[in-house]
C-alpha cells in the first residue's frame, strides 16, 4: 500500500492563534486514530506515517483548523487601555498612548484567558522581562513585574503575587506589605505606580488610564494598581511559569515573553461567570491592560473537538465499509 509522509503544522506557527493546543489535539487525534505512538506534545519536525485513505480525514481535519484561524481572535484580552505619561495628579490631559517609554520593553501585547470548572489559566503576553528591568544603566531604579489585578462583583478584591515582594529592593517606596510570596490574595489595598515612583528623578510612568471596576483603597484611584498592598490575605495557591519566546521581535503581536498564570476559581468566593483582569505590566505601569474574562470555551476548540468527532465517526464509517466489502 502506498504510504503518505504527513508533516505535521509547525511551519503554520504564527499564522494560527493557539496552534499550541491545536497541534496538541491534532497529534492526539492523529495517535487516537492510528495508534501511533506520540511521546511528546512537541511535535515540530515529527513525522507520522499515514495510509492514503486515512489521510483524507486528517486533511479534513487540517483544513478545519486553518477555518477556524481565520475566525479567532489573536487574544482574549487586547490591550485597548490607554495610560498617559505624567508624574503629577493635575495632569489631566493630552498624550493617552498604548505604553509609555519604550515599546520593546514594556509593551503588554495580550492576555489569554482558558477557564474551566477547575482552573482558571492567564497568559500574559509581554515584552517585560523576568528578572526587572534597569531603566539605564548607570541607575540603581530597578523596575518589577506588577502583580495581576482580578476583579469580582466590580471591585478589584483579588490579586496574584508574580512576584515574590521579598525579592523587591526598595526604590523610592516598599511595597506596603513587602512580606507576599507568589499566591492568590484578598485584596486589602493596593500600591499604584505613584506609590513606587512620585517624585523619583525625571521618570514618567503610565497613570490615568480608564478603569472598569473600582478599587480598594487604593490611595490615588487613577494610578495604575501594581502590587498588592496591607491589609491582604491569602486565600489560595497560584502557579507562574516565565517563558521567552525565541526569535521574538517585540513588535505589537509578537512578544518577547510570556508568563502563565493559573489559580483555581473555587478560592474567588462569589466568583461567577466574569472576572475583570488588570495589569499594569511593571512597577512604572508604563502599560496598563484591562478587559473581562469568561468561562465560555474558546470557539476554536469547540470547532476543533466537533470536527475531531466527525474525523473519528468518518474514519469508523470508512472501516465499516472495508469490512462490508471484504
Ligand atoms: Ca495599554
Ligand atoms: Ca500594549
């Protein structure tokens, strides 16, 4: 029998959004299917064996993830918040941009949101790096990955740590409880970027952006949030993973980094079907991102796991009329 060589979507990366988890289910299906081994879930430059009948299926399915790209959204989140440069509560107006200072350093380019019954899971898309950032290099003004702001009933009651606070040096302010590990806390307060920089040198940094839930005593309430302040209690774990992207250039759309964020949504109390998110991205919150998040499975992966039950239901059928005609 003749045998066709599948080479598998890694050359479409960037083309598709989430063809992480496309791939993953299409190598899965590929191995449910045809009972193919598969000992890792990246796959670039893996090649399967396939028969030529059953490679009309997986064409099938191929051409249903390239369909439903074409119908998803790059992120769950965009960065439609506008910050302003500025160092003074006075300065009302003029200047509202994406991200304050350089793009290849702070630009936040999205967030990603999976939610399900068990875990709630935020990737950040950044240019921020994981170790901080010195503004030049003769400066001892270290600038900090924010914590991530999670707003429930309207209020920006939740937070995770990224973070450790104890790894933080003191710039012109602590943060208020420089004691929280990396965790899921209720919010008592929060320290805005003024908190950390007013009156630091010549810097500017991102503030008066436009808020869609309000905070908690928050001492200047247009400042972006950045850490979790006094008064916080931990009320769950949370996991962080830092990931650079290789061969990103930083320009909108392709980050440098990503981090991944999961908590569990049972330790939000009162938590129902909508989370508002807020990150200020670092210290300075030169820029600030906000959007709201629901459980509501993403529509790719719906289209996916149809499309998958109908690959098998045909694949079934095709054998059924093989052992017909036998
Ligand atoms: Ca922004
Ligand atoms: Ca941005």
């Amino acid at each position: 029998m003749r045998k066709l060589v599948l080479v598998t979507l890694a050359p479409l990366e960037g083309l598709l959004c989430r063809i992480d988890v496309w791939v993953g289910l299409f190598i899965r299906l590929v191995a449910n299917i045809f009972g193919v081994p598969v000992t890792s879930l990246n796959v670039k430059k893996q090649r399967v064996r396939i028969s030529r009948k059953s490679s009309l299926i997986l064409l099938t399915l191929t051409m249903s993830m390239i369909a439903a790209g074409a119908f998803c959204t790059p992120y769950t989140i965009e960065d439609n918040t506008y910050v302003q440069p500025g160092r003074t509560n006075s300065n009302q107006t003029g200047n509202w941009r994406d991200v304050v200072g350089a793009s290849y350093d702070f630009n936040v380019h999205g967030i990603d949101v999976i939610w399900n019954s068990s875990a709630i899971t935020l990737h950040l898309f950044t240019n921020f790096n994981n170790n901080g950032y010195y503004p030049f290099d003769n400066d001892s003004v270290h600038l900090y990955l924010a914590d991530l702001a999670l707003g429930v009933g309207g209020t920006y009651g939740y937070g995770v740590v990224l973070k450790p606070h104890t790894q933080w040096t003191p710039i012109n302010n602590s943060p208020t409880d420089p004691s929280l590990g990396i965790g899921l806390y209720s919010v008592g307060s929060w320290d805005t970027s003024s908190h950390f920089l007013e009156g630091v040198g010549s810097y500017y940094y991102g503030e008066k952006y436009d808020d869609v839930a309000t905070y908690i005593s928050a001492p200047n309430p247009r400042d972006p949030m950045i850490a979790i302040g006094s008064g916080s209690t931990q009320v769950g774990a949370a996991s962080v993973q830092f990931e650079p992207i290789s061969g990103a250039s930083g320009a909108q759309g392709d980050p440098k980094y990503k981090w991944t964020v999961t908590i569990d949504p049972n330790d939000i109390p009162g938590l129902g079907s909508q989370l508002d998110v807020f990150w200020g991205g670092a210290l300075c919150g030169n820029d600030a991102i906000e959007g709201t998040a629901t459980p509501v499975p993403e529509p790719g992966t719906l289209f996916l796991l149809g499309t998958g039950l109908a690959g098998l239901a045909g694949y079934g059928k095709l054998r059924f009329r093989r052992k017909k005609r036998a």
